[in-house]
C-alpha cells in the first residue's frame, strides 16, 4: 500500500578533514548575491549560491549549488561578527525558515547579519525529496502502512541518471559548505547557532574549522557521540513530566484526575481493536472516514510532546478518547494535511541517519530504548526497516569522538523536551571547556523560541562570557499550563482544527 511521506515521516521524527583550505575554496567556486524578498518578509534580503564541489576529495569533479540567504542587520553595522543559523531536522531546509528567523531573532538582528545555508540536500542546495506517488487521506493512514517499497521507490527517483553520490550528503560536507560559504562572503570567523540536529553540524563544525568560529550556541544537543533515533525513553521522560504537571496544575487535576489511566486504556482498546469512526473533515466540513490505532494515537500525542501549545492539548485528547470521541485527535492531524508537510527532506533524513546512527545502534541499547511506558519502539523500529535498503557509506570512527574545541559556547536545554533532553546537553558541557549549560525549566525543544532566551543569546554573542549572563527571566517563564475544556482560553491553529472538529 501506497503512503504519503509526508504524513509517515510527520509522525516518526521527530539529529576527514581536507588540507584544502576555505579561502582557496572562495577563490575557486562560483559565488552570486543579490537582493532579493522571501516569503512573508516585506523588507529586501539577499540571496546567494555558491557552487562547491559534490565531492571534496575531487574538486574538479561534479559541482553542486549552495543556496543561502542574508538577513541584513537592521542598523547596516559592519563591525559585528554575524550568526549562521543552522538548520535541524536532519532535512530542514534553513532558507524556507526565514520569514521565522527574521521575526524571532529579531533582537539579534537589530546588530549583527544572519546567514542561512540549505544543507546540501534540502531546499534549492540538491534537494534530496521523495515524492508521493499515490496520495492516501492522513486520517485513513497508518504507521504500518509505510514499507520498504516506498523507501525503493525514493531511491529509485534520487538515483536516477546518476544525477548525484549519496555518500557525498553527510554532515561533514554539509559543514565544508557551511565554511565555504562563510570564506565566500569575506569573513574571516563567524558566530554559529544551531538548533537540535543543528547542534551536530554545529560541534562538527566546530571540530573541523575552529578558527572559523567566533562563538557557538547549542539549542538542544544532539552530540555527535549520541545516536539520533533513540528518543523511546526521552520521550516517556517528557510524558511523565506533563502527566505529572498536569496533576500539580488544580485546573487540570480536577478536569483529568485519571489522566495516566486514561491513557493506558485508550491505548490497549486501539492496540486490540483499531478505531474506525466517520468525523466532519477539520476543515472542509465533509464526512470523512478516521481509522486511528494504538500507534497512530501515541505517535500523534508524540508530536505535541514538542512544545509547550502542543503539549498543552494533550490532557484534552486523552481524555476525549478514553470518551470514545476522537475528533479532538483529528483536529491535530489536520496539521499535517497539507501539501508542504512537516517540512522534513526525507531523503536526506534518511541518508543521515542510515549512515551516521543507526550503524552505532546496538541491539541492547534498541532493547533499553524500548522499555518504557509511552511509545516503546516505535520510532527506531520504522527507521530500522527503512534503513534496512538504504545505502550505506563508510564513516570514520573519529566523527563520533567528543568535541573539546575552546570555543566559547552557550548550550541550552529544555526541562520538558522530548528528543534532545538535558542529559544531551551535560555530555556537551562535559567536553567543552569554555561552554555553560542552561536548563530551562518550563520549555520543551528548542530553548530559543522565547523572547527570554533569544535576549540571552543575544547577550552572549556580545559579551563572550557564557558562565556570567543574565538568565533571571527563565526563572519568570509560566508554569505548563493545559487546556481543560473544547472551549478553550487560548485559540491557535490547532486549537481552531480541533473546535472545527467537534462543532462538525
């Protein structure tokens, strides 16, 4: 059976040194800018390309274009060192997260330039997408409707004509590029922000070019020397502290004082028997056909686990399922019925962890992520069938040693995250020996998606001192808070999704 990526991958994820140098490489490799608008920004940006080698081993050989953007600093100063954002996933594409940046690091960018880079293999940079032959309703969609079959036929379509070298898509040449470009636009070092699976491209980073570097922000770490995938008991973790705050909150504990069992029973009545219910489409009003099982449910809640408004409905969607009501459920996975998706370039999602690690995933530590109460295995079992045809590349034993640079580094953590939790953040800070570690108690992933942390970033990058920053605001974020009612206080997106639901 035929499935949708983007509504598959949605629900499961969810992180050599060359003697050449980066000014040869500047001087070598075709550079263009000019001015340019993207998406909602009003305000004209720049945009460039750079061709670089596909194979850094043969820089005579294949080329590939580079594609960034320039968020020029407010004031025009030239005297401030900018910030790279790079880009998570792995297969975010950083250029499509512009207008995003724009606006939620506009503190930062009243002073300095940021530079986005599409990763090779994702946005305009040899995106590596796997379309969709047949398109299939994410409300009639199963997990296990996804096969290796699927997986075949990407690579049939990235593969053809030997139009590129998968083994060239790694977080090394991403990183290569990354400085390339840097070299490109005349800077001699560079101040580099990464967020989750930009934190490996970020310590990568930092391991092959330290002199690149002026300083480093670490935003939800996913260390190189720890598999992404393994997100079964970090995700429980996550759970049980919602589950747990939702009872210290006396709204919450009053509207679900069984939410724990709630969740159980729902889970073993879908894991028995899916469900199979007619429900008004979230948005289009039409009589719509909604088959929900255990995996799909968990998977569902797994996504709102992410951030502090997801994680806020979740109380309300158990509950109303254990009810047998399961509108509420098919509100939230109308975000995913959209022609964008997540998001995610699938191929490169899985190049990246097919080879840099599943590989390093033994069967005990596959057995120990499983064990525990939320979604077992859920996560890693698809990527070990998909990874099972995928390609594999050689990877050199060194990339995954911890890195010590003497940067000055900033690293922060969510209390609340499900997939990059604190722990991650301890095994940096160990390491780096010019590094501070912030956990931020009332976030989820990624710290930096508050006024608060982006003003203490911004500090940071002047200053240069991450053990001697101001971080009183964290300690004034919110307690989680939940919704209690299908009329709730607070009206979002997904909030409307769900409202639409239940009134049809």
């Amino acid at each position: 059976m035929k499935t949708m990526w983007k509504v598959t991958w949605s629900k499961i994820l969810a992180l050599g040194l060359l003697s050449i140098t980066s000014s040869t490489w500047a001087n070598d490799y075709k550079l263009t800018l000019e001015n340019c608008h993207l998406g909602e920004i009003r305000s004209q940006v720049k945009c460039g390309k750079l061709q670089v080698p596909e194979n850094y081993q043969k820089p005579q050989g294949r080329q590939i274009s580079v594609n960034f953007s320039i968020l020029p600093a407010i004031n025009n100063s030239e005297d401030k060192i900018p910030l790279m954002f790079l880009a998570g996933g792995p297969g975010q594409g950083a250029v499509e997260l512009s207008a995003n940046v724009f606006r939620d690091f506009n503190e930062i960018r009243k002073s300095r330039d940021i530079i986005l880079v599409d990763q090779r293999g994702t946005g305009e940079s040899s995106p590596l997408q796997c379309q969709d032959n047949v398109g299939i309703n994410p409300y009639t969609s199963l997990v296990e409707d996804f096969t290796n079959e699927e997986v075949k036929d990407c690579l049939a379509q990235l593969t053809a004509d030997d139009k590129l070298d998968l083994a060239q898509f790694t977080s090394e040449n991403a990183v290569r590029d990354f400085d390339a470009v840097r070299a490109a636009l005349g800077h001699e070092k560079i101040n580099i922000y990464g967020g989750s699976y930009g934190t490996r491209t970020a310590l990568v980073y930092m391991r092959l070019f330290p002199q690149s570097l002026n300083s480093v922000v670490l935003d939800s770490v996913a260390p190189v020397e720890v598999p992404i995938g393994l997100f079964g008991q970090s995700t429980a973790r996550s759970f049980k502290l919602l589950l747990d705050n939702c009872q210290k909150d006396k709204a919450c504990q009053q509207a679900y004082p069984n939410l724990a069992q709630e969740f159980k029973s729902v889970v073993a009545k879908l894991a028995q028997s899916p469900a199979n219910v007619t429900i008004s489409h979230p948005r289009l009003g039409t009589a719509t056909e909604f088959i929900i099982n255990d995996s799909k449910f968990i998977s569902t809640l797994r996504l709102q686990l992410y951030s502090l408004m997801g994680r806020s409905l979740v109380p309300l969607i158990i509950h109303q399922a254990s009810l047998g009501d399961f509108k509420p459920l098919a509100g939230l996975i109308a975000q995913t019925d959209t022609e964008k998706g997540m998001g995610i370039y699938i191929g490169l999602h899985l190049n990246i962890i097919c080879n840099e690690d599943m590989p390093r995933m033994s069967v005990q530590m596959l057995k120990d992520d499983a064990n525990n109460d939320f979604s077992k295995d859920l996560s890693s079992k698809i990527m070990q069938n998909a990874c099972a045809v995928w390609p594999r590349y050689p990877v050199n034993d060194d990339f995954y040693m911890p890195v010590t640079a003497n940067i000055p580094t900033l690293i922060l953590s969510g209390e609340l995250d499900p997939v990059t939790p604190p722990s991650n953040g301890e095994k940096s800070a160990a390491t780096l020996p010019n590094s501070h570690h912030i956990v931020a108690k009332n976030t989820a992933h990624i710290v930096a998606s508050t006024k608060c942390a982006v003003g203490i970033v911004n500090e940071f990058l002047t200053s240069l001192t991450p053990k001697a920053l101001d971080e009183s605001c964290l300690s004034e974020l919110p307690d989680e808070s939940f919704m209690t009612g299908l009329n709730g206080s607070v009206i979002s997106t997904v909030e409307k999704n769900i409202a639409q639901a239940v009134k049809e």
